[in-house]
C-alpha cells in the first residue's frame, strides 16, 4: 500500500498531481499557531522540499496551539525544532530550517529557490515584507491570519492580474491597532482551523485541484462556526507605495512605517546602550518577573504622562512591557512629545527576554 493512496484515488489529482505535489517547494514563514498545522498537512501530503523560517525559540505560553513542540522544546529555535520532528516521520522530504527572521536584507534570498510561499506570521511589519517580496519576486503567496474568534485566509500574487496584501489593507496600520493572540487570547483550535484551510489552498494551488482563493478572501467565525468570502480588487494607489525593485526594498524599514517607533531586540538594545540611556519599564508595579538592571526606570503606563519631566532627562530611552504593545505606544506617546528624543521599544518585552546575563543587569 502506498502511502498517499487515498490522495491518488482522488478525482482531479491522481498521480500527476501527487508526482506536482513531490517536485513542489514551499517556504513557510513562521513556525507558531499556523505554520505549524501548515507543516503537518504539506509534509502529510507529500510536498518535496519544505524550508522553514522563524528566529523564535518556544516558550511554555506556545503549547496550547503550536502543536509540534512539547516541554523539552522549550527555549530552542522553533524552526529548528519543527525541522527536526519531521525529518523523524518523513524521511523522503528535503526539509531546511531556517533559524532566523524574515527581514529586507535575507527576503530575496530566502524565497528565491521556492515556488510557493506561505505566511504564518503575527504581526504587520513582517506580513507587508513578505507581500512585497513575494510581488518582487513574482511568487504566489498563501495569506492566513487569527484574531480572537476570527480568522482568514486568501492566496495572493498567484496570477496577472491576482490580488496581494496591500489591496486587502492598503494602509499599514500599527501593530499597536491590532494586537496578537499574545494581547487578546486564543484558543488553540482556530490557528489550526486556519492553518489547515491555507495547507489546503497551497495542495490546490500546487495540483490545480478546484479553484484557490484569487481575489477573494475567507473568513471563518470560531463562536458560530460560519464562515463567508469577500471578494478583493486591485488598489494602486496603495501599489504605488510599496518598493518598486529591489534596491527600494532594502531601505524599507517595514516596523517603523507600521509602528512609527523602531524596535529592537534585547541584544540590539543592550549593545546600543550606553551613557545617558534609560531602560523604561512600562508594566504595572506588581507584574512579574522583575528585571533588575542598572539604568532601570519604572514608568507604569496607568500613569504614564506623570513622568515626562524624568524621562526627558535620558538622551535614549529603551521601552518595554510584558509582550511589546504597551512599549510600543508609550514610545509613541512620548516621541509625539519630544519628536528629536532617541526613542525604542524593545521586541517582545519580557516574554522574548532569555538570556540570563541581561535579566542579571
């Protein structure tokens, strides 16, 4: 019996399909609540060369959704990780991981030798540069995101005259506008509702088995179970925005024209710190875990314009809270009121913070 016997049976995609899906390589963009059913279904099906970006590690909150990781993944890379698990369960697939973020300076390089990408990311920032690689590129790409009980779904870029994400929100919002399930909550079972319907659209797009989601988008309601389509057209004006080649893509800097405030991780941070630095805390006093270090501020955000007078003094202020949102508007409250003042949040927050050294100060 061969293992995708139930699929070959299939009308419409029988053995020229499976042999399609066999030759096919997909790039999947993030390891978490979608990427990781996404991976499960394309490896299930039989796709052939699988890469996997994400420069994240697993923490305990992770384990309600990204089902290919357990306790003894946590604090490793999740790209790593989820590579590792199936290379025990599929061993006819090429699998590569890819333990880094998708960013303007690896983009061309990363999609380059795959014909389908797949975003499974949380945040704006990262869902405009992978849209606007792939448009530079010319590659299809398979769309999906969750919010609280709702999630969505399309495949953009795939024909002449297809849609891409810019024609679905042609202003860039903040990320602060809307937050992730790390702000608001999941329940675990929609990421996979949701990761599942994009596995499927790629299968379909690889095999031109039924019709994909081209210019239009789904929706699917967790709390009723409903689901509808919308149908989505070309915004050039918005297209006229997005870098035209990719000498323009390399000066974009996606997180700043989302949040308006540069974020940094907690390396970046610690190495740009120096005299005349503030590390402001923005977390209500009785939330834990402390973090200890020497040019520590605590500026709640309850209460936050009480201390301008205070953090005007620093020359470079690196803000933080538990996941990144709260940072992120408190640096923008502040930079709207000393524009030329050096101001950060930090990626993230505490939840991203791992290394001991600089939870030690």
């Amino acid at each position: 019996m061969d293992r995708f016997e139930r699929q070959v049976m299939l009308p419409g995609l029988g053995k020229e399909g499976q042999e399609k899906l066999r030759k096919a390589s997909v790039l999947v963009i993030g390891a978490g609540g979608l990427g990781c059913p996404i991976l499960l279904y394309l490896a299930a099906a039989g796709v052939g060369r699988i890469g996997v970006v994400d420069g994240d590690e697993v923490s305990l909150s992770n384990l309600n959704r990204q089902v290919l990781f357990g306790e003894k993944d946590l604090g490793k890379n999740k790209a790593e990780q989820a590579v590792a698990f199936f290379q025990h369960k599929y061993s006819d697939i090429n699998w590569f991981a890819f333990p880094e973020f998708i960013r303007v300076d690896n983009a061309s390089q990363l999609l380059k030798s795959y014909d389908l990408i797949i975003d499974g990311s949380d945040n704006f920032p990262t869902r405009y540069l992978v849209n606007d690689a792939c448009v530079l590129a010319k590659k299809p790409l398979i769309f999906g995101a969750v919010y609280q009980h709702e999630g969505q779904v399309s495949v953009f870029n795939s024909f002449r005259n297809s849609c891409n994400y810019r024609d679905l929100y042609p202003n860039m919002p903040a990320a602060t506008e809307i937050p992730n399930c790390a702000q608001t909550g999941v329940i675990g079972v929609l990421p996979g509702i949701i990761g599942n319907l994009m596995a499927l659209e790629a299968i379909k797009w690889i095999t031109g088995l039924g019709k994909i989601l081209d210019n239009r988008i789904l929706f699917f309601n967790s709390l009723n179970s409903q689901s509808y389509e919308v149908e989505i057209s070309p915004q050039y004006q918005s297209r006229a925005q997005a870098p035209q080649d990719w000498e323009a893509f390399q000066q974009m800097n996606y997180e700043l024209a989302c949040e308006g405030i540069e974020l940094l991780d907690w390396d970046e941070a610690f190495q740009r710190a120096g005299h005349g630095t503030m590390l402001v805390d923005v977390r209500e006093l009785d939330e834990q875990p402390p973090l200890v270090c020497s040019v520590l501020f605590k500026a709640p955000l309850s209460e936050f314009e009480g201390y301008f007078d205070q953090l005007e003094e620093a020359e470079a202020l690196f803000f933080f809270c538990q996941s990144g949102i709260r940072s992120q508007k408190a640096a923008l409250r502040l930079k709207s009121e000393f524009p030329d003042k050096t101001i950060f949040s930090i990626r993230g927050g505490i939840d991203a913070l791992k290394s001991s050294q600089f939870r030690n100060g």
